[in-house]
C-alpha cells in the first residue's frame, strides 16, 4: 500500500496528544476529522494503531508506522537541504524527534545536547523519560527514534555508540546517618533505615548492597518518580539513596549530604542508540551527543 502522509499526521498527532482532541487542536480539525482519518488508515493497515482511551495510547504497529514518518520527514528535510540554491527548506518547518532518556541524564548532562543545538538542525526533541534498562524497549517497540540507554546491544535497525558512565554514591543526610547509623553502616542497620527509590524498576540500591555486602536490600523503600524530589528527600532525612556523583557533589562539599562508603559506587555504562535510516540529521545529533558525552561521563575504563 501507499501511505497517505495526511493520514500519517493524523496518527503522530494522537500519538504525542494522547488524545484525539487535543490532536484535532493542534491540526486544526474536528475531533470527528482525526477520528476519520485514524479509522481509514487502520482499515488500509489492516491493523489497530491506537488504543482509545484516557490516554489514547499507540499499539506497537502505530508506533512503527509514527517513526516511518519521522524518518520520512528527516530524510526529506536532508534532500531538500541540498537542492540548488541552498534549498527550500520547507520553510521553518522543525521536525519533532522521539528521544527515550533516564531520568537521570535529563537532570544531569542532557539538556547541554539541547542547548548546544543549532536553529540549522531544524528538530526539537520529545524527551520520553524511562530508566537506563528499559529505554531500548522503546525502540524496540517503536515508540523512539533513538535512546540513551544501558544496553550496548544494538535493537535492529539501529546503532549503538558508548557514551561514558553515570557514577552513582551512597547519600543521606548527616543527622539521618546520627539517626540510623550510629553503630555502624552495615546491612543489618541499611535494611532497617528507610531507603529511596526511583521507582519499581529501580534497581540501583540492590546493585549497591551487592557490590558492598553480596547482600539483597530488604523491601524498605520509599517510591519517589522525581529527581528533585528524591535529592530533597535525603537532604531532608527521609532516606538513604542512590545518586549521580556529579550532581550530590555541592551537598557533599557543602556537608548537606554524605557519603556512607566511598569506597563503594555503582557505575552505569550508558550508550547511544539511533536509527541507521536517518540520514544526517541524526549523525548530527549524535555527533553533539556524544561530545557532551565526552565532557560528562568519564569512560567506562577510567
């Protein structure tokens, strides 16, 4: 079949709304329009592309067919790019791009990447947050067109580049480490004072306590899904955690936080994957990804 990119923009817009009327909105149509034109190219797919609901989510195939578009508009945005005269650009036309980034990143070194890219690129990033371990599934699933991640396996049809690692440390406050600690930081007394979590898939404070004690961390965790929320928990004694060396160092310095071993952190590798078929656009991208990179996280080896 041909696509019809009129109905593929339909489908993007419900996509990054998750709702057909904020999608209708920002076309400029009628609900009943969007809705149309979803069920018209479901029919020609032969395929359900979204879930309706409060979110409308994408099926697995609706995010394949999304990212074939994306892709479509970075390779069209390249060839127009070098046609005579300095092209027509497509007017000011940005092309928005589905990143998959851990939290973490976001808060610490990414938003460099952001800062440092030029009007020229003629993209803007749609940051999906998920954890280091679980952003390649969004590749896989077709929901990103490209992701910071832990896996060094490549997803197929994509590349994988090594960017450097997030070195996580043991942090708390000093009057919770008098409060819970005061004979000593072993697993007996870390599994009796409250930890932190980032969420349930946050596994760092299991990796911790297995590299410092060969010990599982028994189930005492708060859940707390924001960066800035987690750091004011610790400063304010609600628990220990995990946290990026380079952004608790102005509380380590400061005495806001310490360190319980110094001796013991966790080191995350992190890589780059990005689709093979995006032309230069991304090669662009991760050019500047990877020197930020560069500058943050110290390499694997170090």
């Amino acid at each position: 079949m041909n696509f019809d990119y009129g109905l593929l923009e339909a489908l993007s817009a419900v996509g990054k709304e998750r709702s057909f009327e904020k999608a209708a909105a920002a076309l400029r149509l009628t609900p009943s329009a969007v809705s149309q034109r979803i069920k018209l190219l479901e029919t020609r797919m032969g395929a359900i592309l979204v879930v309706r609901g409060k979110p409308c989510e994408l099926t697995e195939v609706g995010n394949t067919v999304v990212r074939h578009l994306e892709n479509v508009r970075l390779l069209e945005r390249e060839v127009m790019g070098e046609l005579p005269g300095g092209a027509v650009k497509r007017g000011n036309e940005i092309v928005a791009l589905r990143i998959a980034v851990n939290a973490d990143s976001i808060a610490t070194w990414f938003p460099l990447v952001m800062a440092g890219m030029s009007p020229d690129l003629g993209v803007r990033l749609d940051l999906i947050q998920d954890d280091q371990e679980i952003s390649a599934e969004r590749l896989r699933e077709g929901h990103v067109m490209a992701a910071v991640t832990a896996d060094s396996r490549p997803v197929q049809g994509f590349k994988s580049v090594p960017l450097g690692t997030l070195e996580y440390a043991a942090i708390a406050s000093p009057e919770f480490v008098e409060k819970f600690f005061a004979d000593g930081i072993d697993p007996a007394s870390l599994g009796r004072a409250p930890s932190i979590a980032f969420n349930q898939k946050d596994t760092l404070l299991n990796q911790w306590m297995n590299l410092a004690y060969e010990k599982e961390l028994s189930s005492n965790s708060h859940w707390v899904p924001s960066y800035e929320g987690y750091i004011q928990c610790c400063i304010n004694g609600v628990g220990w955690g995990l946290h990026p060396i380079i952004s608790v160092r102005p509380f380590l310095s400061a005495g806001t936080l310490v360190e319980l071993h110094p001796d013991v952190r966790i080191r995350v590798p992190l890589y780059w994957q990005f689709s093979r078929t995006s032309g230069q656009v991304m090669r662009d991208l991760t050019e500047l990804v990877e020197s930020v990179a560069k500058e943050w996280l110290p390499a694997e080896s170090d």
